[in-house]
C-alpha cells in the first residue's frame, strides 16, 4: 500500500483533504484518527503535524505528503523532494523592519533576525553570504521587533497589512513564493504515479470548465480562436446543415469573457458545465 501524509490541522488540512476526497481516495471521518486505511485504493493514511510530513517522508517512513513548500525546504531533509505543485496554500516569503532602516540582504549581517521558518531563512541567507543572528519564534514574529527581541524579521507577507500595522516594512527581494506541494520520499514507490495522475485531475477540474454551445458553421474558425480548448474543440452537426454544437474546455477564471465573446459573433444556447475531474 502507498503511505500517504496528510496534514491534520492547519491551512493545509482541509484542502489536502478534498483534493484526496475529489481524487477518489477514502479519508478519515473523524478528526482524531491519525491513521486510516483505503483498501479500495490500496493506500493508507498518516495524519500528521505539517511540520513533521518532509521529516517522515525524506527519511523513507511514508512515501508521499502533502505540505508547504517553505515546510519542505524548511525542514532540510535531503531524501524529501517536491513531486507537484498543487496550487493551493500559496504565500510570500519577506524580510521585513522599521522604515528605511535596511535596504538590501547585505545589511542584515550580524543582525537579528526572527522567523519562524530558521531553516528555510538560513539557508537563503547563507545564498547571499549573509551571516545574521537567527531568533527562531513560533510565530506573531511582527511582535518581536518592538518585544526587543529581534531588529528584523522574516515571514509570511500577504496584503502587508499586519505589517503596517506594526510599524514595518519589507525590504529585499522575495525569500520563497511557497504553495502545498506533493512531497516523496528518495526511492518513489509503487502508486505514486497513480495519485499523482489523480490530483493532477482534480486542479484541472478545478481551473477549467465546459463550455457547450451552437454556432453558424461559416463562423467556426473565429469561435476557435476565442476558445481554441486543451488541443481541440469538438464540433458536430446539428440537424441543420448550416449550424453546428460545439463543446470546448476553457479556463475557469475567464468564462464569462469567453461566453460574451462567443454569444458577440453569434453563438448561442452557450452553456457552461462544471467539471468534477479529469485526466489528460
């Protein structure tokens, strides 16, 4: 059976678990059970601590996790590789400190710095020859600066709202663009083409729809070119020679532009249907 890490609470938890639920996967019911057999899937469980899931899996104890990018790289396990990227969870890593106080990485030398994520900081700086006093906190790092326990800080930059609030401001460039990513161990084990296969279904079910729609045949070529599809759209004939239905994938994000576009050249009976998974 493929071992599967999951995270068991977080920001992470929940949508690691409906992507494996829309995959096809059997998860737990209960939000105690930290393990938990598909036998049907031939795969089990593990609900772990986000942090922990790189460590369990780089040293070969399960196969596969689900966790962040900035966990992974912040955990330093040689054996953990990032297989996927799953398009969720995604953040911004930043330095950040009072205003026109520093300019540049450079200028963190000997400075401290706190984070919550030191391996990950560390190892950025030490890209950059960079050799700072690293506070490790267990997060509300914005604090830490006015608390007089550190000079700088390195976190997670989303709006920077938090930040202002705070008195700070970023400074030098981005430290990691992180999202959840599909983790394995150092020898990939049977099954774990078939996951991956499954949850690359699920984020293309969850960036395109269908579109369905009747359109005059002399038209076809434009059509094609405001929606082209994945290779192809499909067109077939309508009992009307001169019309024919076209069915189309198209990303979600941009359907109604699509469907103006479309509906504006003379399509009509223009459809949109979701897709709850796929394979291509």
């Amino acid at each position: 059976m493929l071992r599967i890490a999951v995270p068991n609470k977080g920001s992470l938890a929940d949508t690691s678990a409906e992507m494996l639920a829309e995959a096809g996967y059997t998860g737990r019911r209960d939000s105690k059970d930290l393990h938990v057999i598909d036998p049907v899937n031939e795969v089990e469980f593990f609900y772990l601590r986000p942090k922990d899931i790189a460590t369990y899996v780089g040293s070969g104890a399960l196969d596969v996790g689900i966790t962040g990018r900035d966990l992974l790289l912040d955990a330093r396990m040689p054996g953990a590789r990032e297989i996927e990227a799953l398009g969720f969870a995604r953040s911004t890593f930043r330095f950040a400190g009072r205003p026109d106080q520093y300019a540049e990485v450079a200028d963190l030398d000997g400075v401290r710095v706190a984070t919550s994520y030191p391996g990950l900081v560390d190892s950025f700086l030490d890209s950059h020859g960079v050799a700072a006093d690293l506070v490790p906190l267990d997060g509300a790092v914005e604090s830490a600066i006015d608390l007089g326990v550190a000079d700088a800080i390195a976190d997670v930059v989303e709006t920077g709202t938090t930040l202002k609030q705070a008195g700070l401001a970023v400074f030098g460039p981005v430290i990691l663009q992180s999202e959840a990513v599909l983790i394995g161990a150092p020898v990939e084990a049977a099954g774990t083409e078939t996951l991956l296969r499954r949850l690359r279904g699920v984020m293309v079910a969850r960036r395109y729809v269908l579109i369905d729609y009747d359109l005059p045949a002399a038209l076809v070529d434009e059509a094609v070119a405001i929606a082209p599809g994945i290779e192809s759209p499909t067109i077939s004939p309508l009992r009307d020679p001169e019309w024919v239905a076209v069915r189309v994938m198209t990303p979600r994000n941009t359907v109604n532009q699509v469907m103006d576009a479309l509906y504006a050249i003379g399509a009509r009976a223009i459809l949109v249907t979701a897709i709850h998974n796929a394979r291509l």
